[in-house]
C-alpha cells in the first residue's frame, strides 16, 4: 500500500503517484500518525475531570463531607482552561 502526506501529516492511502493531490507527497511506507493538537490534548483531559462529579459527588460537596474533593477537580479544569 502507498500513501499521500500533506503538509501536516495527515494522510491517505492511494495506488500511486498520480492520486496524490496538489501539497500531498507520494510514500511507499505508511507515515506516522500525525500529532495531537495540545489543545485538543487538555481539551480531553477537562472532559474527563468533569466527568468525575457525579451527581454523588456534588451531593457529599453540598453536605460538606467531600473533604474539598469538588473544591481540588474545579482548580484542576481551572488551570487546565488557562492554558487554552
């Protein structure tokens, strides 16, 4: 299988040379996968730590019993949007 790369290294598999499209170059081996955006990295991360307070989780923060759980996860995503 062949391949065309673009300049970011994104890329698709063809049958040869010809079906590489303007800014694309042809390759006999398959690229790596092009990177993750950073933003897109701590995008994911604030997902997964939102994911985390549950109804649970609010319901001991309310009560004060979560020992400044919801308190810790907010500055996390807080830090977290900074970077952004």
């Amino acid at each position: 299988m062949s391949y065309a790369v673009n300049s970011v290294g994104a890329w698709r598999a063809v049958t040869s040379p010809e079906d590489c499209l303007e800014g694309e170059t042809y390759s006999e081996q398959q690229p790596p996968p092009a990177p993750i955006p950073a933003a897109e990295i701590v995008q994911q991360k604030i997902a997964e730590l939102e994911a985390t307070v549950t109804t649970s989780r609010l319901m001991d923060a309310v009560l004060g019993t979560d020992g400044g759980w919801l308190q810790g996860v907010q500055k996390q995503i807080a830090d977290l949007k900074k970077t952004l």
